[in-house]
C-alpha cells in the first residue's frame, strides 16, 4: 500500500467538519478541542486527588483533631491520591492534553491520522474517570490497598474497600488503558506519517521527541499494568489464584492458594517505573521548548537531547526491581538493578547539563513560564539527587519505609512535572485561547508553588532520616522519633494547606484571562516553532488554511547572527530569509552554506 | 544505515527543504498499516507478559498440568483454515478482480467464528468435566489465555464485518483492498499467537 499524501487530509477533514455545536464541543474530532476536554478532565480530577492529599495532611499534622479522618479514610485518600495524580491526572494530562495539542501542530498537519480514533479515546479516558469516581460511592468505599495495590492485602477483610472498590479499581485501570492505547497508536502514527514537507525526524521540536517516545513507552508499558489488572480482577471476582498465596484471615483460612504476590510486583513495577517516564520525558520535552524560547538561545546539544531521551526511555524497562529491593532477592539481582538505575543518571545528567548550558550567556526573558521552568531545575536536581541514595540498595533498605521516599518522589515525579506543566500552560496559553494571561499573577502563583513546595518537602528528607515511617495513619508515642517531629509535621501540612490555597490563583488567572485578559498576538515569545505560526490565534480546525506549511530549518533558529530578528520560524525559506546589514554577519555562522 | 544517519544530522547546519515536492512518512506504507503493525507489537507484549507469568507461576508447587482437549487440535484447524482463506482474498484483492473474493474473505471470517465456537465447546466440556476456572492455576491461565486470544479474534472480526458488507453491498474490491490487507495481516498475527498459545499451553 502506497503512502496516503497529506493532500487528502483535506477531503476527511470535510468528513467530519463539525456541524453544530455538539459536533464543534461535544463529539469534536479536532484535535485541539480533544486536548481541552483531556486537561480539563484530568485536572478535574486531580483536584479530587489534591483535595485528597490535603485531608492526609490535616490527619498527619494534627493527629486525632477530624473526626471526618479515620484511619480506613486515611488509606483510602493515600490510594486514591497516588493513582490519580501519576495516572489519570499527569499520564492524561501530558498525553492526552499536550500530546493532543501540540502534535498535529508541531509536525504541521491537519489533524492526528485518527481523529474519530482520537475522540473515543477522550470519552474512553472519560469512562475510566468516572468508574473510578464511582468507588468513592459505593459500599466500603475506594479501595485502601496502597497506589501499588499490592496483594494479598487488596483483598483483606482489613482493607478497605477490598470488595467493590478495588474491582472498580481494576475496571477502571483496565478501561484507561484502552483508552490510552486508542490515543497512543493516533500520537505515534501521526509523528511518524504526518509531518509536513521538509520536516526531518531530527527537526522535530524536543515537545514532540519527549511526547513521542513517552507514548512508546507506554504502548509497552502499560500491558504490563493491563495483565497485572486482568489477573487480579480475577482473583478477586472469580477467585483463582494467580497471586494470592494460602492465605489466613480472621482464624478462616481462604480458597486461594499458592499464588505469588512477587509476581504481581514484578509485573507491577515492569509498568510502574517506566510510567515515571511517561510522565518526566514530555515535561522534559516541553521545558527544553520553553527554555530555549524564553532564553533567545538554540537548545545546547540538540541532537545529545534526542538521544538522552531515547536512552533513558530504553534504560527505564530495565530498573524496575529497584523499587522491590525491600522485597527480599538475590544479591547479585540487587546489584544489577542498582547498577542499571544508577546509569539511567547519566543521560538524565546531561539533559540538566543542557538545560543550564542553554541559559548560559541567553538573552534571558523573565516570563512566567520561565520561572516555572527554571524552577523545575532546581526541584528536578533535588529529586534526582535523593534518587541516587535510593538507587543504592544499602541505602534505600532502611530509607524505604520512611518520609524520605516520600520526599523523592514527590520532589521528582510530583513537583518537577506539575511546575512544567505550569510552564507550559502559560507558554501556550496565549495560543490556545487567543489572550495573555495576567503576568503578576502567574509570578505570584509561581512563587507560592515554588517555595511552598520546598517548605513541604525538604522537612520531609529530615523526617526520613529521622526514620518516621511513610503510610502511618498516626505516629502515636515511639522512643526512636523524637516529639519535635510532630512539630515538622504540623509546619509541613500548613505549608501544604498553604500550597494548596495558591493554586486558586492560577484558576482565576485562566479563567479571568479567558474573558479579559489582552488580546494575545499570534506569536508573543517570538517562537521559531511551527505551533506559533498558524494563520490563526487560536488555530481552528484544520489548523493551516489553504496549504500545508513547509519547514526549511529546526525549531531552534534563535539569535542567528546576521538575521534582524532574534529567530527565524520554521517555515522561512532560506532565501527569503531576512538579513541585517554585511557588517553584522559572520561567516563562521553562514547557514546558506550547508545547503548547498 | 539511513536510521544512522538521521540520528547523527546536524539539523542546526543543514537549511531547506530536505525530501521531495510532497511530505514523506517514515515508513512507506499507509498510516492505517503503521498504525495495526504498532498494535501488533503491543498485542505482542500483552501475551508475552502473560506468557512470563505462566512460565513463573508453573514452577510454583500448587500447578496440577491440564490435559488439552484433543478438539484444540481441531480448532487448531479451523484457524489455519482461516487465515489461508483471508490470505487467498489478498492475493485476489491485489488484481481488482471480483471472483472468488467473497467466498475468500467471508468464508475467512466464519472460519473464524467456527474457531470461537469451538474454543466455547472445549471450555465447556472442560467445565462439564469439572475443571473450573479457580480449581487450578493451570485452568485458570487455560481460560483466561483462550478467552483473550478470542477477544482480540472478535475485535478482528468488527472490522472484517464492516468489509463484509460494504463487499455484499456492492462495493468495488479497490475499497476494501487495504481492510483485507490488514484483516489478512492480523489473522497470521493471532495464529502465530494461538501456535504460540497453543504449545506453551501444551508443554506442561
């Protein structure tokens, strides 16, 4: 089968040009339109999530003071926070959000390859939300299993929610799989197949690499959590025994026996620690976007980006037993996992490397989004340090169980991608919805974020030094933590309360912007990408009017010597490309020259 | 050596159009092709892992061997059959010839369907023969690998009835000429997932 031209695009676009308002909001194919609804679904959700977390702190910090907070409350908003803030709030939002968003527009197509495909997959997305939604009403609640949901215990008399809620767990998972895969198969086909004339792989902007690759990783990884789910669906409902082992509760022995609960480990991690990877790598790729942009500069080591990312997206499915070493293996196991995971640093090292050598001597403009993302630098070198300790096996064995794991990952796969998240909603705000938003307050919000959430989580590598155990409902009286930890504990859930309250800037900075806020120009950075260059702000559907553009140059063609602005789009042929007088131009950077 | 290559361009250096007068895909196929060979690949995962799962959890002390219904081998058949019914309809596909193209492709799919039936009347004469599903790990990997090795048949088989009655209704072989392509792709995929299947099943 030949390869389909783009020129057809246009005569599907017909197909399903909507018609009526239903067709333009609701039922839209169009994948901006697509993008909204996943945000706007996923944030919504992790509000649920973030409210969540804000009940745990209240329990942790004032211990017996809510009556509202018992201890099976507690382990449930523990679940349910961790799962809907790695999966339905940071997986949806990166992919199914900006993945949707900016993929046509950054590869210069119409729509994704599927765009009926592409809007199954968001109600799809949306069912596997509201199953999950549908745990907190049902007898016995949510379950309280752990985000791991680790049997045996998922289904104990003592857990809460073992009967209904962790079914409805699985249910849920399950279904967002499938939705996730819908979308996943539409994001890499269209990178693949649909870039615009001239666009090589190795002029895709980093947005797309980080967001192309991710979704790879989770078209392999998310199977493993699918096999996991469908197992353990049946030990629960049609009890077999896959992985729950002869088990004892409450004096009765139960029907199962001989299953392995490692075994649902190591499945459960094969998808769990590549899953920090579906999240990091397009926060990666966004904030190169954002940093160079903002930094007037190119990306340092464009092509050492691309690999890194590749590099640590193949490393990621070999790591996954670090998160098992507590577990109980075989040394030499242990040792090659702690190797692997301590390699994966390299690559991850040279991405923060480029980062900074991108500011280096840039001509640095201070806009909101570029708080955010140099902020994500700090928060990501703190994670990625403490990520180090842990990788060791020594060293995570008595960290495991305590307040310093909590502290790493949440500085590492919590922060550092929801601040590139701001990040990029910012960035790209102006083109989504046409208007800036209001500058002061996107700084004020940065700021309350930033050191909010240091105020939370550096205390937190104390308290795990301290070994106050992570998971407690309440610490009670122990001999080994002394009482000022209580104190911490209550610094930590007013800055989380604190943290927490500043978000509702960014809700009114969006929603006042969208009504008030100025009207945005097409192209307000100055982006060289092909996003900024749409013959409309924001793009309507179909994106490109009458023709296709064509791409001459990467994405990073800022301060070119000689050329009188400081980037040059995409799209711009080299002949036309405007230049300043002889005097400024330096051969060294001729960039007619490779072309010939 | 061109993925070598692309890796190592220097896309800073190189300005103008690179490729010819229309946009070019990675791959030369069309986008519904790359999109089926990527879920192929996932499909694959997906019973490779489950596979792994097996091997581990036969080796565990509870694992009592079933003995597979000799009418598997039967079954075994009516896939075969099948897929070299859709493969036959590729080949006529490629001409734009019409003859023999519908007892081809739809004789291909109820091939098919008489699989799945079969596959029912082995679970059901197991069940009669009181293998339950949660009696033993070994049954319980027996179902759950048929049933979805079944799943992924039936969601072939949606698409293959969509074709099924553009071609009852009239339309011409160039139409369909890509659906049965991929049909036939993904039929060869799942029966060299079933063999697979099938012997892992057996060797125990």
């Amino acid at each position: 089968m030949a390869y389909v031209p783009l020129a057809d695009q246009d005569k599907d676009m017909e197909l399903h040009h909507p018609h009526s308002w239903v067709t333009k909001y609701v039922w839209s194919q169009d994948h901006k339109v697509i993008a909204i609804q996943y945000g706007g679904t996923a944030i919504a959700v992790g509000l649920v999530a973030l409210v969540l977390s804000m009940l745990m702190r209240m329990q942790l910090g004032y211990p017996e003071s809510f009556d509202l907070i018992d201890p099976n409350a507690y382990y449930q908003a523990v679940t349910m926070h961790g799962m809907i803030m790695v999966v339905y709030l940071l997986t949806a939002l990166f992919l199914g959000g900006f993945g949707n968003y900016l993929i046509p527009l950054m590869v210069g197509a119409r729509d994704m390859v599927f765009p009926f495909l592409n809007m199954l997959s968001y109600w799809v997305y949306l069912l596997s939300v509201l199953i999950l939604m549908a745990s907190f009403f049902v007898g016995g609640g949510p379950t309280g299993a752990g985000w791991t949901l680790y049997p045996p215990q998922t289904a104990m008399e003592g857990t809460p929610g073992h009967d209904m809620g962790i079914v409805l767990m699985l249910v849920s998972l399950v279904v967002f799989i499938v939705a996730f895969t819908m979308g996943g198969l539409n994001y890499v086909t269209t990178v693949l197949q649909y870039r615009c004339r001239g666009l090589t792989m190795m002029r895709l902007p980093l947005s797309v690499w980080g967001i192309f690759v991710a979704t790879v990783l989770g078209l392999f990884a998310f199977p493993a959590l699918l096999v996991a789910g469908i197992m353990m669906t049946f030990d629960t409902l049609l009890g077999t025994s896959f992985f729950m082992p002869a088990v004892i509760e409450a004096g009765t022995a139960l029907d199962y026996d001989g299953g392995s609960p490692l075994l649902f480990q190591h499945l459960f991690w094969f998808f769990g620690h590549p899953e920090v990877y579906i999240v990091a790598l397009p926060a990666f790729g966004l904030v190169s976007d954002v940093i160079s942009t903002h930094a007037r500069k190119n990306i340092f080591g464009y092509r050492m980006m691309v690999w890194a990312i590749i590099a640590i997206g193949g490393l990621s499915f070999i790591v996954w037993a670090h998160h098992m070493y507590v577990s109980g293996m075989h040394p030499y196991f242990g040792f090659f996992f702690a190797t692997t995971t301590l390699i994966i640093a390299v690559p991850t090292a040279l991405k923060v490397y480029n980062w900074v050598l991108t500011l280096w001597e840039g001509d640095i403009r201070l806009n909101a989004p570029m708080y955010f993302a140099i902020g994500f630098i700090f928060t990501f070198v703190h994670g990625g340090l403490t990520g180090l300790f842990l990788g060791n096996v020594v060293i995570d064995l008595p960290l495991s169980d305590t307040y310093f794991v909590v502290a790493h990952f949440h500085m590492v796969m919590g922060v550092s991608p929801v601040l590139v998240l701001f990040a990029a909603i910012y960035h790209w705000f102006p083109k989504m919805s046409g208007r800036m938003f209001h500058e002061g307050l996107a700084k004020a919000h940065f700021w309350c974020t930033f050191l909010g959430a240091y105020l939370i989580y550096l205390p937190m590598h104390y308290l795990g030094f301290l070994g106050v155990p992570r998971r407690y409902y309440s610490l009670g009286t122990t001999d080994f933590i002394p009482a000022s930890a209580q104190d911490l504990n209550q610094v930590i859930t007013l800055a989380a309360l604190f943290v927490g309250a500043a978000q509702i800037l960014f809700f009114i900075n969006i929603f006042w912007s969208l009504r008030n806020g100025k009207k945005a120009d097409p192209n307000p950075w100055g982006s060289a990408s092909l996003e900024w260059q749409t013959p409309d702000t924001p793009p309507v559907h179909g994106n490109w009017g009458d023709e296709l553009p064509t791409v001459y140059r990467w994405a990073y063609d800022y301060s070119v010597p000689g050329a009188h602005q400081d980037f040059i789009p995409m799209n711009t042929p080299e002949s036309t490309e405007p230049t300043a007088g002889e005097d400024h131009f330096d051969p060294d950077h001729d960039t007619s020259k490779a072309d010939l | 050596m061109s993925l070598f290559k692309a890796v190592t361009a220097k896309p800073w250096e190189r300005k103008g159009v690179i490729g010819g007068l229309r946009p070019e895909g990675t791959f030369n196929a069309s986008p519904e092709k790359v999109a089926l060979v990527v879920f192929l690949v996932v499909a694959s995962v997906i019973f490779s892992l489950f596979s792994v799962s097996y091997v581990i959890r036969m080796e565990l002390p509870d694992w009592t061997p079933l003995a597979e219904p000799t009418q598997l081998w039967f079954n075994t058949g009516l896939l075969v059959i099948s897929s070299v019914l859709f493969q036959w309809a590729r080949n006529i596909s490629k001409t734009d010839s019409r003859k023999n193209l519908l007892t081809s492709f739809i004789g291909g799919g109820v091939f098919a369907l008489l699989f799945i039936a079969g596959q029912l009347m082995t679970w059901s004469s197991l069940q009669a023969s009181g293998y339950y599903v949660a009696s033993n790990p070994a049954n319980s990997f027996f179902y759950l690998l048929t049933g979805l090795h079944a799943a992924h048949l039936l969601g072939g088989l949606w698409v293959w009835s969509k074709s099924s009655i553009r071609l009852l209704s009239g339309g011409e072989t160039k139409e369909v000429r890509q659906s049965i392509e991929l049909c036939t792709l993904y039929w060869h995929f799942l029966l060299v997932i079933w063999l697979l299947v099938f012997a892992m099943l057996s060797n125990t």
